[in-house]
C-alpha cells in the first residue's frame, strides 16, 4: 500500500496552512476594524461666557465641571462652545445643543419657558441685587413687596425670575448703564458680578442680598431633555460621591459676601474728654 498518495505534498501543505492563518488574520483585523469603528456619542454643551468661570479659551470651573463630566464616560465627548448667555440658551432651544450653562432654576412659571431645567441641581449660587446709590431698589422692591413710585426697570435673565425683567446683554453693559442711571437695577450670581464691579471701579453703585437660587443645566424639552437629565444626573450624583464635585463648585460659588463698592462710612469720633 502506498502511503505517500495520502500525504499533502509540502507546497499544499505550506499553502494550506498559509490560507488558514490568512484567515485568521483578517478575521482578527476585521475585529479590531469592528471595535475601532465603534462609534463614540457626541454631546454638544453650549456656555455662555462669564469672565472668570467660563473664559472664551474654554477655561474656568464651570468649563473643569463639564469635562469633569464628560471624563466619567469614555464612549462619550462632550464638545464645549463658549458663547454670550443669550446665544448659549439659543443652542438649547433651537436643538443644536444637549445643554447648556449657566442657569438657575425658576419655580415661576418655568413650564412656559421654551427649555427646561435638569432636575438635578450641582449647588446653590448667592445672587445680588445692584442698583445706583442715588436711587436705591430693595429685595422686596423688586418683588413688589415694598411699593415704588415707578415701574422699576430691572436688567437680568429672562425667564429665571417671577416678574418681568430686560435681558441682560452683559455683566460689564448691565452695570455701566446701572451707573449712569439708565436702568434701576440689575441681579446677577454675585461672583460673576462682583468681579466686574471691581474690575470697573465704580462706586456709585450698592449691593444688597437678593436670595439663594439652584445652580441648574438647561436642557431640551421632550423624549432628548428627558434623556439628558438622567444622563446629567447620574453624572453629579458620581462627581458628589468622588468628591469631585465640591472642589470644582468651591471655586465657581460662595455664600454671600456684604460689602459695599463705596467708601463705608468711618465710626463717628469719640468726645475727647476735658479734664
């Protein structure tokens, strides 16, 4: 019997082993192909800037808060747009944004706001009522507590306050024209505010305590909004256990400070005693 016809002879036999391990290789390549082609989630965040939090060269703590967020999901990038306020809420509203930045939260008819508040909130924000020191506006003046002798015209965001305001179109404007006399008054988060202040100089202006409001994201209505706010809220829920969250907010928020851009007032002199 002959044997050798039952043997491969070495060329098939090389050529058939090289076709299996051809195989095997384009099926490993076709996997790495496969997983390196998985395709990554791109979330849009829109900020309006706030010099010192949110910086145009996308600095600021409010900036670290978001890719705080964006590190906690590696199949997720989170594309940061640095805009005026206004513009930022307009990524939001026209849906070419996922959220936003900064907000605070409105319990005053939020429901006709054309977007929505998260329901997870990251912290709490002091904001602060300015006005001339001509003519002062009080809290309860511009709640319509304490009756005025005009119709106050108030200058901050729209929709984040329970009376009617015109938008501010920026810190630095609002004060200016605070300055001038050609508004009454103008509320805005006290960090962002009181920078400009200062950086400003002015001294014709004071300052008095408005309230505490929830530091917010805003975000979409409907089924996208719905599914962004548990995203946004897993994500803070992760950064508050780790402890991440208090660092970053410590250097966005403080609770309100009382001082005043003006000279105060020196303590009247004592007597000096006669002998």
């Amino acid at each position: 019997m002959n044997l050798t016809r039952h043997i491969p002879s070495l060329p098939l036999l090389v050529a058939l082993l090289g076709s299996a391990t051809l195989g095997l290789s384009q099926s490993m390549a076709s996997d790495l192909a496969t997983n390196q082609a998985k395709p990554v989630r791109i979330l849009n965040a829109h900020l309006g800037e706030l010099p010192g939090l949110i910086n145009a060269d996308k600095t600021g703590p409010f900036v670290d808060l978001v890719r705080a967020i964006d590190d906690l999901h590696p199949d997720v990038t989170i594309q940061i747009t640095i805009y005026p306020i206004a513009r930022a809420m307009a990524g939001v509203i026209n849906g070419k944004a996922d959220f936003s930045l900064p907000a605070i939260r409105n319990l005053h008819d939020a429901d006709m706001l054309p977007y929505r508040f998260s329901t997870r909130s990251f912290g709490k924000v002091a904001h602060v009522i300015y006005s001339n020191t001509a003519n002062p506006v009080t809290t309860d003046m511009a709640y319509g507590i304490e009756a005025t002798q005009r119709d106050l015209l108030i200058e901050a965001v729209p929709g984040e306050l329970p009376f009617q305001v015109q938008r501010s179109m920026s810190i630095e404007q609002s004060l200016r024209k605070l300055s001038r006399g050609r508004i009454d008054a103008f509320i805005w988060a006290q960090e962002e505010a009181d920078l400009m202040l200062r950086q400003l100089g002015l001294t014709n202006i004071q300052r008095e305590f408005f309230g505490d409001f929830e530091d917010v994201f805003i975000i979409q209505k409907g089924a996208a909004g719905n599914e962004m706010d548990a995203f946004l809220a897993q994500a803070i829920e992760k950064l508050a256990e780790s402890g991440k969250l208090e660092a970053i907010y410590s250097k966005i928020h403080s609770p309100y400070e009382h001082w005043q851009p003006y000279p105060e007032p020196l303590p009247a002199a004592k007597p000096v005693k006669t002998p």
